[in-house]
C-alpha cells in the first residue's frame, strides 16, 4: 500500500535528498527538472511568497514517488509543481513500475485537500501520468524524442544527405587544424560558459529584433546558479564551440541516466556560415551515444529544425487545471484555460521560426 506525506520546511533534508538522488536512477521517465539541482534553485529564485506543498510517495520505508508543489493564496488558492515557466517536464518523479500507482496515489491525496480551491498540473508529459477522470487537459506543448543507435556513424546513415554533410564537417576544417573546436564545460568554467551562451543566444535574437528567452535578470540568475549546480551532480552537458579562440556557440544540454536533453542552443548569427547551432547538436548527440545514452530529448518545441534530426518520437505536454469544491476554483479553471489558448496560439505563431544555423 503506498502512502502520501506532505513535507515539513521548504527544501528537504540530507537523507532524503540522497533517496530522491537514488529515485532518480531508478525511474523510467527522470528528467533534469526533477533532480535536486534544478528545484532548488527554481525555488530560490522563483519561490518568492509561495509556500512549498512537498508530497512524498512511499511503500513502506521505500520512497518510491516525490512531488514538488507549491501553494498561493491568491487570487484563488492554487496548487502548483516547482518548477512552472522554465521546466518543460514537470511530471511526479516515480520509481520504475510505480510512475501510474504513484499518481493514482497523489490523486487520491488531491480529493482530500480542503485548503485548495485549484489545482493546476503543468507539463504532464502524456504516457507518464494517466488521465484525470473526465477532465479535458490543454495542450501546453509538442516534445520530440530521438532514439539513438549503438554507434554515431548509424545514426548519420539515416539522415538527409545535406545534414549528413554538415555533421561531416567536425571532422574537416577549420576543425582538423584547430582553428575551430568545441570544448566541453567543466564544472569549474561554467560561469563564463553561461555567460557567452547569454551574450550569443541575445545576440542571435537581436538580430530579428526580439528580446530572446533569457533577457531578464532573474531568469539570467537562475540559469547561472543551476547549471553550476547541475555540474556539480554530473547532469550539465554545455560544450562551446569556437572559432579562432572565440565563442561562435554554445549549446545548454543535461544529461540524467541514459538520456541526454537539448535544452537551448546560442550561436553568432555573424558565424552562420560555419553552422555552429547545427555543429554543436551533431556533436551532442555523437557524445550522448558514446556514453551509452539511448534518448536525446529535444524537448519543448516542434520547430523544423529539430524534425531535420529524424526524430521518432512526439508526444505532448498537457496542463489539467482542477477545479475543487468552491466558486474560486471554477473561476480560476476559466482564467486559466483561457490564458493557455492564448499560450497555444503563441506558441503555433512561434513554432516555425526557427532560428538555427
């Protein structure tokens, strides 16, 4: 029998850190948004004046589920999972064989809530949670999903000629005599890492004269404070590729068990000639089979750039807003519903404009 607890404090303790770190590894569908490095420090920038709802999930002694949430008062008290706006999973973290019984227990768990008038389940990745009863999720985003091969040189077998190609170039010049390279960030360099992946990935959204997703400081905070973190852990996988001792790009990957994730990628638009965003994803991937990887992840976003890897994977991210036992919380399910059409329609607008190279 499993059973659900809600966690004293904002950020748990040591001991059960390390089980959380041990769920991890021992999950079907763990993804670097649930690992300690990225919730923590969401929570540190983003947590403000919410209070932390932690609900753990255990068969017995084992810890077999876990499920950040927050709650705010208002305009309507909502429950949330840690993580909203910069996570693109934010499923419960559950133990292989457990991810359906895990939720089915967290539901059950929602039913009794009495302090709640709304319960708002973001980037539910389908597959992973089960339907809701008869509620009717919104469809927040597409996630495309490569399975990868044993060897790199199968996986470029089955691309289009022309991608082929370009990937072909890392073994050519100006690389071959060094005069372009990509270098892996260690642990030690990632503040100067982040930081030319913010300059590049600005500069390459100024150029169509839009602000970028990284263009406030608080974002720019987090993302400093997380990948550091994330290396710390072995999940960071940030390489930069220069050109003459300069960064031309740099692609913001992580890795969790066997399955590496394509978070972004910034690059000079001056340096398109070289392909650097086209370069730096070949490479990627080349070092995600070499470790064993068996998923590369491109996560949110249909753009055509990322169907050219061949991915053969799509699933959706679906958002189910719950309405319990009060007005507020019907109110609250058409304010939000209606603001997640409007997110689709964006998202349709920007979807197609890939900016890659």
């Amino acid at each position: 029998m499993l059973t659900v607890s809600v966690l004293p404090g904002e950020f748990p303790d040591p001991g059960l850190v390390s089980q959380w770190r041990e769920l991890l590894y021992d999950s079907v569908f763990a993804t670097p948004f649930q690992t300690p490095a990225w919730t923590k420090s969401w929570w540190w920038h983003f947590g403000g004046k919410r209070k932390p709802y932690w609900l753990t999930v255990n068969e017995g002694d084992d810890l077999v589920g876990l499920y950040p949430l927050y709650k705010t008062a208002s305009p309507w008290r909502t429950l949330r999972p840690i993580g909203t706006g910069q996570s693109d999973y934010l499923h419960p973290l559950a133990r292989k064989g457990y991810q359906q019984s895990v939720f089915a227990a967290l539901v059950s768990h929602f039913a009794d809530i009495r302090d709640i008038d709304l319960i708002d389940l973001q980037q539910l990745r389908d597959g992973v949670s089960p339907a809701l009863g008869e509620n009717e999720p919104d469809l927040q985003a597409k996630c495309l999903v490569l399975d990868l091969p044993n060897s790199y040189d199968e996986y470029l077998a089955g691309l289009s000629k022309s991608l082929r190609f370009d990937c072909r170039r890392l073994s050519k010049e100006p690389f071959t005599s060094s005069q372009a390279r990509i270098v892996d960030v260690e642990p030690t360099n990632t503040t100067g890492a982040i930081g030319s992946f913010f300059e590049l990935h600005s500069r390459r959204w100024r150029s169509k004269w839009q602000p970028g997703a990284f263009a406030t400081k608080r974002l720019r905070a987090f993302h400093t404070e997380v990948v550091a973190s994330l290396a710390q852990d072995d999940h960071l996988r940030m390489s930069v590729l220069e050109s003459e001792g300069v960064p031309a790009g740099v692609i913001y990957a992580m890795q969790v068990a066997d399955s590496r994730f394509f978070y972004q990628c910034g690059f000079d638009p001056a340096l398109k000639a070289l392909s650097p965003g086209t370069l730096l994803v070949a490479d990627s991937i080349s070092k995600a089979i070499a470790e064993g990887c068996t998923k590369f992840d491109f996560m949110r976003g249909d753009e055509p750039y990322k169907r050219r890897w061949n991915p053969q994977h799509s699933f959706q991210n679906l958002r189910y807003i719950l309405p319990l036992n009060s007005g507020l919380g019907t109110v609250g399910r058409a304010f939000n519903h209606a603001g997640s059409k409007i997110e689709e329609k964006v998202r349709a607008r920007l979807e197609g404009r890939g900016l890659f190279g």
